[in-house]
C-alpha cells in the first residue's frame, strides 16, 4: 500500500490523470450544485457537516465520473459482489473534509451572512485539481484509510 502515494508509481500517475482539465470540465458542467444560486447560512462546522456527507460526496461520485473495471491497487474486478469506491489521497489536507472545509472558510464571512452553496462547491472541486483520485476496492479503500 505504501506504492500508491509515490509520485512516480504507475497507480498514482493514472489516479492524478483523473482530476486534469477539471477547469474546462466546471465551465461545461450544468449539475444543479455547481449552478444554483441555494445558500447557506450557519456556523463553519454546521455547513461543513452538512455538505461533508450526502452533498460533497456525491458530487465527486458524479463529476469525476470515471469507468473503470477494476481496483487500482489489487486490480480486483469489479461485479455484483466487489464494488469500487473512489478514494481520496491520504496525503495531509488532501480528503474530501479537508479540501471542503477549505473551499468553506474561503467563503465563510459570520454565521448570519448566507453563502452560495455553488461557490463553496466549484471551489471544493477547483482544490482536487493535481491530487490524485484512486479507484479502489472497498478492502483497499479500508486499508488505504488507515
């Protein structure tokens, strides 16, 4: 496992190919998060509870929506058992609540002044460019994690 976070292994040069061109990709992209004019309002630790779990992880699901058969480190194929997670870099302030809880404070002014759920999220996307993005088992993900 020590491998994937080596910049000049194979697993890492693929998983940093998926997050390139996210520029081009943000300028193109209509999903309703990236658009919508919603705001939020709260404390910096209630908005980033709330857009950490269901919000921030499925817009990584759907914006780097790559296809892939099989786990980048154990190449286990992917069926109805075996299912493929993407995976953030372990790497120190590279996991998704990191990455979002810096989009968050960039935008945060005080806990009464609303802020645009769509700039904290371009924001939150704009910060994966060059981290690698690993596809991987759930057994690796687990492994990984640790």
């Amino acid at each position: 496992m020590d491998q994937i976070n080596n910049n000049d292994s194979e697993i890492y040069k693929n998983a940093i190919k998926r997050t390139e061109h996210i520029y081009i990709k943000l300028e193109k992209s209509k999903m309703n998060c990236l658009v919508s004019d919603l705001k939020l309002v709260g404390t910096e630790k209630d908005i980033l509870a709330h857009l950490k779990g269901g919000p921030s992880k499925n817009l990584i699901n759907s914006f780097f929506n790559y296809t892939t058969d099989k786990c980048d480190f154990c190449k286990i194929a992917k069926d109805k058992i075996v299912q493929l997670d993407r995976a953030h870099c372990n790497k120190l302030n590279c996991d998704r609540a990191s990455l979002l809880n810096k989009s968050i404070k960039k935008h945060f002014i005080d806990e009464i002044t609303p802020i645009k759920v769509k700039d904290i999220l371009n924001d939150f996307i704009k910060f994966h460019n060059e981290i690698p993005l690993f596809i991987l088992c759930k057994k690796c993900h687990r492994e990984y994690d640790k």
